[in-house]
C-alpha cells in the first residue's frame, strides 16, 4: 500500500499536478483494497461545503457509510496550512507538501472507516487490546449535538487522536525510502507526529482519562473495569503515549524535546 500511496503522491509532484478528485479516488481506492474496507463505504461524495461546519474538509459517516469530500474546506486547508509552513520548503519541496496536505486528510478520514470496520467485527481474544478497548467504548458517540461538550472534547476524543497519529504514521512509512531526498518535509511529518502524540496531555491530566471522565456513564464504567483488571502501568512507554493513557513527566518532555528540536516546532 505504502509504495503505491508514493508512487502516486510522486507522479503528481513531478508532473507539477495539484492534487485532484482523480487523485483523491486512486487513493482511496488504493486504501481500502489493500484494509479491504469497501463492505464499510458505500458512496464517496464530492460536496462542495459542509452544511453545519465550512471548515470541514472531509467525513465519513459510519451510519449510511458515506465518505464525503468537501472542496471548499479543503481548498481552504491547503491555504491555511500552505501560508503558514510554505517557507520550511524548498521549491522543489512545496508542491509535494501541496499535495501531502490532502493526502493527509484523505488518510485520516479512512483510518475512521478502519476503526469502525474494527469496532464492529467481533475480534479473537488475542485482538482485545489497549487501542481496540478505547476506540471502542469512545466510537458512536454523538457528542456534536452538544456543541459545548464537542469544544471540550473533540481535543481528548481518542479517535480523533488516534486517526491523526496513524495517519501521519502512515506518511512516515510511506516516505521513509525518499525521506533523505525530502529533509524538510521529513521535517514536518515527524514535528506533527510528536504535536499528536503530545495533544491532550496537560499538567496532571492523560487525553484518553479526561475523556472517559467527561462522557462518564457507562463506558467509563467499562473502561475504568478495563483499566482495574489490566496493568496499564506496565504497558511500553510508547504503547501509553500513543493511546492517550498516563504518562510521566520525563516521558513527556522527552517527546517534548524531539519535538522542540524539528524546524515545524518553530513556525
């Protein structure tokens, strides 16, 4: 998948093409055959805004399993994120990130039809895991009708979280072969992966915890029995981070520090 994600991303970039909805198909298209996602999404929509939120690029809906692109918010993306990071790159370098952006938002949107289709199919005990735990008991809920709570919590809410670190993992696999031909926009993916897996962690206070804690009811109740029959202690430092679950103060400031050290960090 990986070097088929590149290989596309690289015949653009070098023809001088801006991504578009061709590009964005062949990647999806790429994605859910190799997760063997097409039983989770039954129509990809091209829209050009969102009704209730403009700045919206992209969505999926796991209830009428629609994938939608919005062109408006994703135009606006590519600016917003071009304006600011544009001078981090070379010439070589700035329509690649150009059409890195959107690639982005396309893979973060399909990390969400992955997390349902993993919610919904019974896993062996072997696949009950830390991450299949927290994305289960946070997927489904509708905290938009609260727009207040939504504010709070879209920040902390593990699948928001989660679907952003993996698909900035996603582009560091994906680009690790031409990462040395690319150092800035190497750069930038790594400086986005540390702001990820820092986001939500404030003194005293683990994303995925203060989310349980908010939504209360019953899936902090589960989540808490999880919590007592497991060990989370003992899981890897980097297992921990990555799920949103407590950390030390050495730990966070030694991401903090890889952080700090990425020319993104400065921007």
């Amino acid at each position: 998948m990986n070097e088929e994600i590149l290989r596309l991303l690289f015949d653009y970039s070098k023809k001088g093409k801006i991504v578009d909805l061709n590009y964005i198909n062949k990647l999806i298209e790429i994605v859910v055959n190799k997760r063997k996602l097409s039983s989770f999404i039954d129509e990809v929509n091209t829209l050009t805004v969102h009704e209730e939120k403009p700045s919206i690029s992209a969505s999926y809906n796991s209830i009428n399993k629609k994938l939608s692109i919005y062109k408006l918010g994703m135009t606006e993306q590519i600016k917003l994120h071009g304006k600011k990071y544009i001078e981090m790159f070379n010439k070589v370098e700035r329509l690649f990130f150009t059409n890195l952006i959107v690639t982005q938002i396309i893979l973060h949107e399909l990390e969400h039809v992955l997390q349902y289709k993993n919610t919904i199919i019974s896993p062996s005990d072997k696949d009950i895991n830390i991450k299949w735990v927290i994305i289960a008991l946070s997927y489904g809920l509708n905290i938009r009708k609260d727009m207040k709570l939504y504010k709070t919590l879209y920040r902390d809410a593990p699948q928001e979280r989660i679907a952003e670190i993996d698909s900035y993992l996603t582009l560091m696999e994906t680009l690790n072969p031409v990462k040395f031909h690319l150092p800035n926009i190497q750069d930038y993916i790594m400086g986005k992966m540390y702001e990820n897996l820092l986001r939500g962690y404030v003194y005293d206070s683990s994303p995925t915890i203060e989310f349980f804690n908010i939504i209360g009811g019953e899936r902090k109740e589960l989540f808490d029995c999880y919590l007592l029959c497991h060990n989370i202690e003992d899981l890897p430092f980097s297992e921990r981070i990555y799920n949103g679950l407590d950390i030390t103060d050495k730990e966070y400031g030694y991401v903090l520090k890889k952080y700090l050290k990425t020319k993104y960090s400065k921007i």
